[in-house]
C-alpha cells in the first residue's frame, strides 16, 4: 500500500487552527502588499515582488489547511524558496544574494529533516493523513525519531537558537519582506507543533527539550535586543526571543497561549517594520525598579499579583500547582508588576495607586481574554491538557524570574564595570551580529 497515495478529499482540512492561522496570514499580506505599493513605487522588480508574495501567501495557506503531510510538505517548500526570492530582490547586489544563500541552506536542511521526519511518521503510523496520525496513542521508536526530526524543524523555521543564523542576516531584505518573515514564515515552527501536538504531548523528552531550548533562545535573544543600536537587528533579536517565548509554551503543553502569542507578536512585528515611528518605541529599555522605594515596590508587587487573578479569571486557566498552566499566572504577575512599575516613578498618590492597580488589572484581563478567546476558537482541536509540573519547568521560570528581577533592578548597569562582564557584553554583541557578507560596508557596493 503507498502511504503518500493521493486522494482529493483527503488533502485539506478547514479546521479552527487553520481558520486562526489563516486570518493572519491574510490580514498581513493584505496589508504588506498595500505598503509595497508605496514602498517600492518605482522599484522595476515592484510587479514581480507583489507576484511572490501571493505565491507566499498560498504556499502558507496550503500549509495550514493541509491534511496530508506532502501538501504540507510542499507548501512548507513553495513558501520557504519564495521567501528566499523576496529576500534577495535584486540579484546584482552581492551581500543580498548571500542573504538568500544562508536563508536556503537553513531552509533546505529544515526541509530535509521535516521530509524525513514524516516519513518516518507515516511508516510507523500507515498513514499519511494528518487527522488520523495524530489519534495515534503511543509512538514506536521509529515514530519517536520522525518526531524528533520535525522538532528539529520546527526550530529551525523559528529561528530559535542555535539556528538563528539566517535571520540575523535577512536583515538587508526590503522592509516589506521583513515585515513577512517576522509576522508569518518565522511562526511556521509553532504552527508545526501545534498541529502535531497530540504527539508531542505524549512525549515527555521531547517536551522538555523543546521547553529547555526555549528558554534559552527566549534569554539569548532579549539580552541581545538590550544590546543593539540598529532597529532592524533589535527586532530580529526581538523575534528571536518571542519565538523562543512561544516555544517555551509549546514545551509546556500550553498550546492555545502558543498560538495567541503568534498572533499577537505577528500583528505586532509586522506593525513595528511598516510604522517607523513605532519601531523606534522599541528603543526603550526595561523601566528599572532600582529607584522605587519599598513602599512603591510592595504596591507593584501588590499590582502584578492582582493582574495574575484578574488573567486566572478572564483565561480561564486555573491556578494549579498540578501541571504548567499556573506557570502562565507567574508570568502574568511579571508583566502586570512591569506595567505598574512604570507608572509608580511618578508623585504618589491616591489617584496613582488605584490607577496602578487597574493597570495591572488591565494587562492580566487583557492577556487572559486573548488566551480565552484562542482556546474558545481551538476547542474542537481536543488539544492535550498542559504538561504535569516537575523540576524541569520549575527551574525554568525560575531562570525567567531571575532574569526579570536583574533586568528590572538594573543590575547589569551596577556590573558594568567587572571585567567579566565586559567579557560578556563583549561576546553577546559579536554573537548578534549578523554574518560579515551580508552585511554592505561601503555604499558603492550596492547596485540599484
């Protein structure tokens, strides 16, 4: 019997994922190409650049929609090589060709490993249909390594470190086209995960690598942003760490949350690139709490845990010391106390405390409505309950609270002048850098 055999009715699947992911991709397109337009108003490549992203387009909404794993496959390629083309854009120039040459190699190893990966998938299972390979219960060991192998790459589509290469050194492409790899090919890893997530689920290792590695591009990729003075390599850093957030949320089981974050960072980002005077926000250093007196701290804390109820009560995720899902409460009181921090370095006073708190109200209700309302979308999915809590995930956010408590107190300021700091610094700013060869020296080296 042919696994990949063929049959129309078996090849796409219009469920509540692909409905989500869909009206992302589509609202950014339309809006991309309405920005070329103006963007590239004389550029004799502006026809054949609005061509390649419809091509984009439906590559991606193949993807989404597929139910067989070679039209997923395919549209993974189609939309992949297209990126490449719009990235190089004028072939004459040598660093933008270069670009396209480093996107093309990640892309083409991700295309290998995700290839074999199903293969491997649809051996152990005897079947290529998404819908059925996903009600497995338990995979083999040949299962488990097809798993592995589109875990693999998953992070590399998502730019999560160690594979960030390409995307730190897309930076030259035309803002347009970065606007579309930042809001929509970058989340085609959490898209991957999400769909094959009953799988996933089952597989603790795996999680947990996924969780771990998260993490660290979720650290890596913020300090790096802290660190650059070029807006594009700080939202290419950005990315990095959102996705690295993302995954984070996939290694926990935490699945509708991944998928709201995707949304919201990829309307975000496409915004950040097509508004200038946006991006230029983005500048903005963490608010250092060092200065705040205890008073004022005891009421941002105070704030922070008000806005991880009001996030328990409008996501509906309960506070559970069971599995993962009251880790997303402590990051609520992380985000809600931040806001609030802001606010408290002004005069105090009766009217600045309450407006504290509904602050840190707000931001919890407003993240955990967003989480309610992706859940509420993705309810026919049946998708798997967050992970049990054990010491990997514990000692993970953790790692994230330590790392919000330094940044937030300003603590590598007060290091600044250590020698092994400047060690650091020194080596997180090469690290960031984008790779020599795409990167245009002089200016008679671009060709128009």
């Amino acid at each position: 019997m042919d696994l990949f055999q063929l049959h129309a009715e078996d090849l796409f699947r219009a469920d509540s994922l692909a409905w989500v992911m869909s009206g992302l991709i589509v609202f950014v397109i339309i809006n991309v190409r309405s920005y070329a337009m103006r963007y590239l108003a004389g550029d004799r490549f502006q026809r054949w650049h609005r061509f390649l992203v419809l091509v984009l387009g439906g590559g991606v909404l193949a993807m989404v929609f597929a139910n067989h794993l070679l039209v997923l496959l395919a549209g993974w390629m189609v939309s992949n090589l297209t990126l490449v083309r719009l990235m190089i854009h004028k072939g004459e120039w040598r660093a933008a060709r270069y670009s396209g040459w480093l996107a093309f190699r990640s892309f083409g190893l991700g295309f290998v490993l995700l290839g074999a990966g199903f293969w491997l998938l649809a051996e152990s299972a005897g079947t290529a249909s998404i819908e059925a390979l996903v009600q497995q219960d338990e995979l083999n060991a040949m299962g488990f390594a097809g798993l592995l192998l589109v875990a693999i790459a998953a992070l590399i589509q998502s730019a999560a470190w160690p594979f960030h290469g390409w995307l730190t050194s897309s930076l030259n492409a035309p803002t347009p086209v970065s606007a579309l790899m930042h809001a929509g090919i970058v989340n085609g890893g959490g898209f991957l995960l999400v769909r094959l997530a009953p799988l996933f689920a089952g597989e603790t290792l795996l999680m947990h690598a996924l969780f771990i590695l998260g993490l660290a591009t979720a650290v890596v990729g913020t300090f790096w942003k802290l660190l650059q003075t070029d807006i594009k390599r700080m939202l290419a850093c950005s990315t990095m760490g959102q996705m690295g957030f993302m995954l984070m949320q996939c290694g926990m089981g935490l699945w509708a949350p991944a998928i709201s974050h995707l949304c919201w960072h990829g309307l975000f980002k496409a915004y950040l690139f097509l508004s200038s005077s946006s991006v230029v926000g983005e500048k903005h250093s963490i608010v250092s709490a060092a200065a705040l007196s205890p008073a004022r701290l005891v009421l941002a804390s105070l704030s922070g845990l008000g806005g991880a109820v009001v996030f328990a009560q409008t996501s509906g995720i309960p506070v559970s010391l069971r599995d993962t899902s009251c880790l997303m409460a402590i990051l609520a009181v992380t985000a809600a106390a931040q806001v609030s921090v802001g606010l408290l370095r002004r005069p105090l006073s009766a009217f600045l405390m309450l407006g504290t708190f509904a602050a840190g109200a707000g931001a919890g209700g407003l993240y955990g409505v967003n989480i309610h309302l992706i859940e509420a979308a993705l309810g026919s999915l049946h998708l798997p309950p967050p992970q049990p809590l054990d010491a990997v995930y514990t000692a993970g956010v953790i790692v994230i609270l330590a790392v919000w408590a330094a940044l937030l107190f300003n603590l590598p300021a007060r290091f600044q002048s250590h020698d092994r700091w400047k060690q650091i610094y020194v080596a997180s700013l090469n690290a960031s850098q984008p790779h020599p060869q795409t990167v245009t020296a002089n200016r008679t080296a671009y060709q128009s």
